[in-house]
C-alpha cells in the first residue's frame, strides 16, 4: 500500500504534546479529551500506602533481585563453559 506524498508529509509532521503542553491544557480546560478537568483532581488524594502493601512491595523486589541474581549466575557459568 503506498502512501501519497501529502498524506506522508502530514503524517511526519505530527508530534505528539508534552506533558507540560498536556497538563497546561488540562488548567485551562481546552485540552483534545473531554477529560481533561480530571487532571486537576488527579493529584488531590494523598493516600499513602499501608503497611501490608509496603511489605508486599518489599517482597516482589527482593524476588526480582533474588531471580537477577541467579540469571548473572547463570549467564556466568555459560560464559565459563564458553557456551
């Protein structure tokens, strides 16, 4: 399928808002979503997290710890058995 040249050329031209271009457009309520007023209450809840979900944080991150540990390992003793 080929693309003519004014529709490549739009197409190249698009750049996609920065967050600061998109957050501005949420402040002044003109942004390209019928949402954009959701943004302003975004950040209003200071909801911490509790203790259990701190724990369980914790525990994926050390098992992904645990397992880059045994993947070095491994990648070590194949380099070792110069596989």
């Amino acid at each position: 399928m080929e693309i003519d040249e004014k529709t490549r050329n739009t197409c190249s031209n698009w750049t996609c808002p920065n967050d600061r271009e998109l957050l501005l457009r949420a402040k002044l309520e003109t942004g390209w979503s019928f949402k954009t007023n959701s943004y302003q209450n975004f950040n209003t809840k200071n909801d911490s997290i509790n203790e259990q979900e701190r724990s369980i944080i914790v525990d994926v991150l050390m098992r992904a710890q645990k397992s880059e540990e045994i993947e070095n390992k491994r990648i070590w003793y194949l380099r070792l058995l110069n596989f």
